[in-house]
C-alpha cells in the first residue's frame, strides 16, 4: 500500500512538472503578440533598435519630457511612408510599417544630441544600410534582428559586438515587443512565465527525492 501511495505522489508530480512548462510555454507566445512599445525618455528611445514584421504598428509611448518619432526621409525604404510624430509631451504616436527594410528615425529637439533609434522591418535593407546614421548612433541591424530589441545602453556597439555601451548608462528596459529572442530588451521569461517554471523545477526535485526515499525503503524491506 505504501508503495502504491509513493508511486501515485509521483506521478502527480510529474505531471505538475510538464503542466507547469506548458502554461509557461503559453505564457510566452502570449505575450509575444502584445504590441510593440518604444518608450522616449530623457534623451532616449527604448529600445533604441527594434525589429518587427511587415503590418506590425509600433507605439512611440512618452515616459518623459517632450520629444517626436521623426523618421529621416533619406533612411528609410524607397516605398516606404515617412512618419512624423511631432513633438508631444504625453501619451504616444503609433505607425504601421509595411515596407520591409531599415528605418532610421529621430527626436527633432534632441537630434544634435543623439537622440536616434533603428526599426527593422523584416529584413534589413534600404538607403539606411547603406551610410552611418548622421545623428548619434544605432545598433547594428544585423544585431536587431537576432536579438529581436536592443535596449538603450546596452552593451551592444553599432557593430554588433560587446562594447563600452552605446550611449552612456542604460536608462532601463522597455516593455517592447515581448518576442522572447531579445537580449538587451526584457532578457527572459515574463514574471509569470518564470514563476511557473521555478514551479515545475520543484515538483521535478520533489519527484527525484521520493523515488531515491522508495528505493531506499525497498532496501529495507529486503533487508528484513
């Protein structure tokens, strides 16, 4: 009987386990289909590179002061519709981008202190592949597209390798578009996504412990 007791608190475990990733799992692409945000900061947009599919809208979201999601005429692709938000000090401007390729965009009363961010919109291409951007700097976009967002200060130069930071200390993390492949944008599970699976490593110990317990009481009972 109480080899069949032992036998049946494991199997609950370990379903507990696999139930547990799975609702992380689901956690995970639920989040993914969130809205991307950019926030504007003092003197920053976060993330400063982001990558999205074709039709995706994108939200410039105010978290301080007064700034504009101005895109460079010149640096984006040929088909492309330039954006404009003008300058506002509270709430947020949200454009769709349809055209694949490289959108370089900037702050229009902090451009000359480098106030500039990078979208790429499915894969990288454009007048904006093809010179240095004339106004601070953005990750490379090789880079975006891998890691999904590159958040402002993060450790990730224009070329795409570790450096000294980007521009000054990091400001914090955006809440972005939640793709889970980002490493300087959110890095990881979601909360609740993390808290699930930290559930299921217990059950998985729990489980490991009672089958070591059940052998061990087996031995006993041969013993005897």
């Amino acid at each position: 009987m109480t080899q069949m007791t032992n036998y049946s608190r494991r199997q609950f475990l370990g379903a507990l386990g696999a139930g547990t990733v799975a609702t992380a799992g689901l956690t995970r692409t639920a989040t993914a289909q969130e809205q991307p945000v950019v926030r504007m900061g003092n003197n920053y947009f976060d993330p400063i590179g982001l990558h999205v599919e074709p039709g995706t809208t994108v939200r410039f979201e105010i978290a301080a002061g007064a700034h504009s999601a101005t895109a460079y005429g010149s640096r984006i692709p040929d088909a492309a519709t330039a954006f404009d938000s003008g300058v506002i000090s509270s709430g947020g401007f949200e454009h769709t981008f349809e055209e694949p390729g490289t959108y370089d965009y900037y702050c229009i009363p902090h451009k000359s202190i480098g106030m500039v961010g990078r979208i790429v919109v499915g894969s990288p291409g454009g007048p904006a592949e093809e010179s240095p951007i004339p106004d601070g700097d953005v990750p490379d976009s090789d880079t975006i597209v891998e890691r999904g967002a590159v958040a402002y200060g993060s450790s990730a130069g224009s070329n795409g390798t570790p450096g000294d930071g980007m521009m000054g200390p990091g400001m914090g993390r955006g809440p972005g578009m939640m793709n889970g492949r980002n490493d300087g944008w959110g890095g990881g599970l979601p909360f609740v996504g993390g808290a699930l699976g930290m559930l299921g490593l217990v059950g998985g110990l729990l489980y490991w412990a009672l089958g070591r317990r059940d052998v061990s009481s087996q031995g006993d009972d041969s013993a005897m």
